[in-house]
C-alpha cells in the first residue's frame, strides 16, 4: 500500500498546484460582512441598548413631538437634568459615550 501512495503523490501535488480555484476571493478568510454579520444580529445589536440610552431617546421622543420641531440643541448638562428629572442618575461622561457611540454625535 505503501508503494501504491508514493506513486500516487506525483499526480496529486500536480492536482493541487495546477487546479483552478472556483471561488472568487473577497477577504481573507473568504467571507464577506454580510455572510457573518446576518441582518437578525443587526436587529439584536440595535435593540440591545442601555437603559440610559432608551430613557434618553423617549425624553427626546417626547420632547420633538411637543416642540414640533425637526431639531433639538442641547447640552450635556441639559439631558443629565431631564434624566435626573426622571429618577434617573447618570453623569455627563455616560452621555457624552451614548451620543458618541450610538449616534455619531459629539458632545
């Protein structure tokens, strides 16, 4: 058997290094974002927010629908005080990590 596998080597390396390859390469590891990052786990990313964050985000809800406007300016003092207003205890810093990350603002 052992003399059956040496001749057959020759004919196997020239397999390998003379075949095509089929698939057209994208990335390294030859997966696109999409194909791991399927769309279900963008879904559960943006729905796994702090409750900071959501608390922030109805304040601001609550606060375009009463003002009727299509933008808000406020400062990070601001939105610390509506949130503190509402029981809840957060610092500047946190906000300032919430608009940065979540949306691309700076403070």
């Amino acid at each position: 058997m052992l003399d059956q596998l040496k001749g057959e080597l020759p004919k196997f390396m020239h397999f390998i290094n003379s075949r095509s390859i089929e698939s057209k390469k994208r990335a390294r590891i030859g997966l696109t974002k999409e194909q791991i990052q399927p769309p279900a786990l963008d879904v559960l990313i943006k729905g796994n927010k702090t409750f900071v964050s959501r608390e922030m985000e109805q304040i601001l809800q609550d606060e375009f629908d009463m003002l009727e406007t299509g933008e808000l300016k406020y400062y990070v003092a601001d939105l610390v005080e509506k949130l503190a207003k509402n029981n809840i205890r957060v610092n500047s810093l946190n906000i300032s990590e919430i608009l940065k990350k979540q949306y691309g603002r700076r403070s």
